[in-house]
C-alpha cells in the first residue's frame, strides 16, 4: 500500500480562490515533499519540509506538517489558471535510507 | 538547459520487443532514480543509483528489467520482451548526494506496447 495518501483525488475552484489539499501517511518520516506535474510532463519539486518543522511558506504555497496525525497540507493561495496540474505528497520513510514513496496525487483545476 | 534529460520522449514498440530509455541526469548529481507512472497514479519507484552502483530495485522490477548507470553519468533503463502491461511513463530523477532530498524530474518517456 501506499505511504501517502493525497485528498481530494479532485479538486476544481475559481482563480483567485484558495486551493487546499491534503495528505497522509503511515510511517514515521525524515521530510514530506510537494510536487506538481503538469498534464504529460515531469514533476517539479515545490517544498520539502522536514519531520521538525510545523509549517513552510514558499510564495502562494503554504505547506504545513502534522507529525502526531501523520498529515500534511498544501495550501496554493490566491489560484491561477496556470496552478491546474496534479499534486503529489512524497514521503521519506525513515525505514528507507534513500526512497521516498508518492501518493496518488490530487488533480486541481482552476477555471478562469 | 542544465536540467534531466530522457530520450526518446515517445515510444511505441511491438509486444515481445525489447526497448531501451537512456537518462542525462544534472551533472553534479550523484543520484538518480527511475519510476514508472501510469494514468491517475503517482510515481512507482523502480531502482536507484548512487554514482554507477544501483544499490535498490523495487519488487515491482521483474527480471525483463534492468538498468545501468556506466561510469555514474548517464543511465538506461532496458525493457525485455515488453508486454502491453508495461506502457506507462518512464521517469527519471536526479539528486544530489543527499538521501531523501530534492528529486529534480525530466520529461518522461512515453511507452506503448501495443
């Protein structure tokens, strides 16, 4: 099974609104990474925030972990027509030296 | 552009033919990792590198697989008697010497067995 878990699978708002997603996981962790793919092309790496850290501001996005729920956030503010892609929460297992495991991801769209 | 590279971008192939996908990761990257991605799913991790030794595969690589990273450069990943269950997108990420750290993804390879 799956380390993460990304919720909603789909999520479709209005530019300008703010889009939430979520993600949990099982095991205990090193860090917790976000990525976006855009439709048929690699993924981009957007934030790493480590186990000790609670939260993490990177322009519009604002990630924020949970270690004793197991969970993660992903908050894109004030969304652009350019932020539709999917999303992915990758999880670094503290059991795996070097892996880190992909949820299936959420896919946001944001109408014009 | 300094970023991961694969070739070829697209590949249809014949069930029972054998495919190869090269990867150009960043060059002072020391890691690079290869995944599979089919429609609606995240990436499955398939192997890694650390320079030129491969130090994990995944369950999920049969023995039709194998991938090399000669001289810790470039990489390939070979397909054997490819069979339909294998199209997928084929991706390849670099990172440096760090374990667990920023994956910096290129392009994907499109697979379709037909």
């Amino acid at each position: 099974s799956q380390q993460g878990e990304e919720d909603p699978q789909a999520l479709s708002i209005q530019e300008g609104e703010n889009a939430t997603m979520n993600c949990s996981y099982k095991t205990s962790i090193n860090n917790l990474q976000w990525y976006r793919q855009n439709s048929g092309r690699g993924l981009v790496h957007l934030i790493l925030i480590r186990s000790n850290e609670r939260e993490k501001h990177s322009g519009r996005l604002r990630v924020t972990l949970d270690t004793s729920k197991k969970s993660s956030s992903l908050l894109i503010t004030a969304s652009r027509a350019a932020d539709t892609a999917s999303y992915f929460c990758a999880t670094a297992p503290k059991t795996s030296y070097d892996k880190v495991i992909f949820g299936p991801g959420t896919s946001l769209s944001v109408i014009p | 552009d300094t970023g991961v590279s694969q070739d070829p971008r697209h590949k249809i192939t014949k069930r029972g033919q054998n495919v190869t996908f090269r990867c150009d990761p960043i060059s002072e990257h020391n890691r690079l990792y290869w995944y599979r991605q089919t429609l609606g799913q995240g990436p499955e991790f398939l192997t890694y590198f650390q320079n030129e030794a491969q130090l994990e595969k995944s369950r999920l690589l049969s023995d039709r697989f194998s991938a090399e990273r000669p001289k810790g450069s470039f990489s390939t990943l070979e397909i054997q008697r490819t069979e339909q269950g294998d199209s997928a997108m084929y991706l390849c990420a670099s990172s440096l010497n760090q374990p667990q750290e920023t994956q910096y993804f290129g392009p994907g390879t499109r697979l379709l067995v037909l």
